[in-house]
C-alpha cells in the first residue's frame, strides 16, 4: 500500500516552470536567463558538522543534487555519473580550480552529517554532502524550484519523492540552469561548459 | 483414482512450465554506497517461450525482502512505486536497468560487496521459479547507458 503521508514541503513553484519561461536572449538550451533566481542565505550543515551557507557557494560554480541516502536507484545512479562529469570538469577552468558538487539530503530524519560523509565520499572524495532541518532546506529548494514528499512504504519503512534534475548554480550564488532526467555526463559536461561560458561573457 | 489424478495434475503443470521460456541475462546488483541500507539490482528479461508468460514477484535468498519497483520522473520528481506483474508475450523483453524499473532488495544477510555473486529469483504465474546469478557491481556495465 502507498499512502501519500502528506508530508510535502513543496515549493511554490513546479520544475516545469523554467521550460516555459521567456529564453529570449538565451541562446542555450535550459539557460534561465536574464532572471536566475537567487540562493538566499541558508543555515544548512556539512557533512563534517560545519556550517554550510551561502558563502560557501560565492565564488563556486556548483552542480547540486537532491536526494537521500536510502535510495537505491536514482541517487547512486546520478552520483556516479556525477563523479564522471567532475573528473572531466575539473581537468579545466573554471570548473578546475571553482566547480563542486554538492549532494543536498532531503531526509534529515535519517541522514546524519557522519552517515552523509560516508556515503558522497563513497562517489568521489571531493563531494559535499550536505543536510538541515526541514525548515532549514526550505530556503534552499524553495528559491530552486525543489519539490520533495515522503511516501510511506508500508510498515516504519518510507521513500522520498524528490526533484531529479542537476542544478548548475554560478559563483554569484545564482541558480543559472537545471537539468532534466534522464541525465548523460556528455550532456551535462556540454551544457555545464556552454552555461559557465554564456555567464562569464556576461560579466 | 486418487493417484491417477495426482499424476494428471502433475502432467499439467508440468506442460504449464512458464518460466521455462523466461530468459534473463545481464543481472547484477549495486553494490549499495556505506550507510544504505538497501539495494537495488538490474536485469534483462526475455520470454524465448511459446506462450506469454506472467512474472509475479522477485526475490533472493541473500535479502529478507525483495520488490520490482519502477522509477518514473514526474513533474521532474523522481518517484519510486511498486511495480505490478509483468507480462511477456512470446518474443517480449522487460528491461531494469538505473533510473527505471528496479528490484529494491531489502535487510541483507551481509553487506553485498564488488566480486560477491548473489542469487535473483523470478517468479512465474506457472511453474518453476527461474533462479540467475546476481553479481555485485560497482556501477551499471558500460554498455548500459545510465
Ligand atoms: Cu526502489
């Protein structure tokens, strides 16, 4: 039996809703621009127990990803093909010396910051996990577009509904594009590198 | 009487044989990343029988449970749901493979490591459970696309 336990933090906004934005001026497939919407400040926690905030975007270009760690298939899936995408990415500027990613947990309830350190360092060691309070990651995937649910399984055991797109987000803490599943590291080195150039021209 | 009957029924069931046509290759399990507790494992289904057949369920003798769930974007949601029976006509192929249908494998009996060889169970509507080596990889085989 599925039930919907109701328990939706959901955003104001779909994740459809970038598709049918004016792009005019946007030559880039999924670019948002000339409106990226903005990370607010965010109190979140790092997989090591320090604070993860706003600044610790500044000056990075970010490819993030929601999920949780008790999930078997899109999770390990999109963070292998993430460690892929990063060891190319890194070989050059400006992802080289600026590019992270970041694994945001969506299931605070079971995701300890020590349980997130074991399981992104699992896909590369460079990756930061990253988890908060519900009302602390509302900020967060709010300002993103981020849809999450928990729908209970039957019993105490329960899964998570979450957005599966990859956001790029620049070094001014600006949500620039999403992309959409099915995910390839093919397309998301070429639109990372196509975005990251587009916003350095503009700047 | 009786006994002639015994022998009859064993004669039909022994025709009905359905998973006799069910073909599986390229199985294998994810090796689940340290503090997951679940796994899930991948196949390719085949029905090289004369009659359609029906596969009910799937389990391993190395998990306390076992489910077929299938993975669906949704309004770019990533949802997890139960999958139904799985029908094959003669000639029809199902395909789990990451970021679609799956068999989500529950409490193992040790942690399923890189270079262990686990056991997948099918089970057909009719006859015989099809049983197929499970090896646990780190990631899908290259030939699958992700
Ligand atoms: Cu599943």
């Amino acid at each position: 039996m599925i039930l919907i336990a109701g328990m939706a933090f959901a955003a104001g906004i779909g994740l459809s809703w970038w598709h049918n934005r004016d792009t005019e001026g946007a030559p880039i497939d999924g670019l948002l621009w000339p409106d990226p919407p903005a990370v607010p400040e965010i109190a979140l926690t790092r997989d090591d127990g320090t604070p993860f905030k706003l600044a610790d975007l500044r000056g990075k270009w970010t490819l993030m990803f929601f999920g949780f760690t008790h999930c078997p298939d899109v999770c390990p899936t999109t963070l292998d093909l993430l460690a892929q995408v990063h060891t190319v990415l890194k070989k050059t500027p400006p992802y080289g010396t600026q590019g992270q990613v970041v694994f945001v947990s969506v299931d605070p309830e079971r995701d300890t910051p020590a349980q997130l350190a074991q399981y992104v360092h699992y896909f590369h060691k460079d990756f930061i996990g990253v988890t908060g309070a519900d009302s602390d990651l509302k900020p967060l995937t709010q300002a993103l577009g981020v849809l999450f649910m928990k729908v209970a399984q039957g019993g105490p055991d329960y899964t998570v509904d979450h957005s599966a797109g990859i956001f790029f987000i620049d070094p001014a803490g600006r949500l620039v594009s999403v992309l959409t599943p099915p995910h390839t590291a093919d397309a998301v080195i070429a639109r990372f590198k196509a975005v990251s150039a587009f916003i350095l021209g503009k700047s | 009487m009786r006994s002639v009957c015994m022998v009859l029924i064993l004669l039909v069931n022994g025709a009905a044989l359905a998973c006799d046509g069910l073909v599986v290759e390229h199985a294998w399990l994810r090796q689940p990343p340290p503090g997951s507790d679940v796994a899930a494992a991948y196949f390719d289904a085949r029905n090289d029988g004369a009659a359609t057949l029906t596969i009910t369920a799937v389990g391993s003798p190395d998990f306390k449970s076992a489910m077929l769930h299938a993975t669906h974007v949704v309004d770019g949601r990533a949802v997890m749901r139960p999958q139904g029976d799985i029908e094959l006509a003669p000639g029809a192929h199902f395909v789990a493979a990451p970021g679609g249908a799956h068999v989500m494998l529950f409490e193992p009996a040790k942690p399923p490591t890189v270079g262990d060889t686990l056991t997948l169970q099918l089970d057909c509507r009719a006859g015989e459970p099809l049983r197929v080596a499970l090896p646990v990889l780190r990631d899908a085989p290259r030939a699958t696309p992700p």
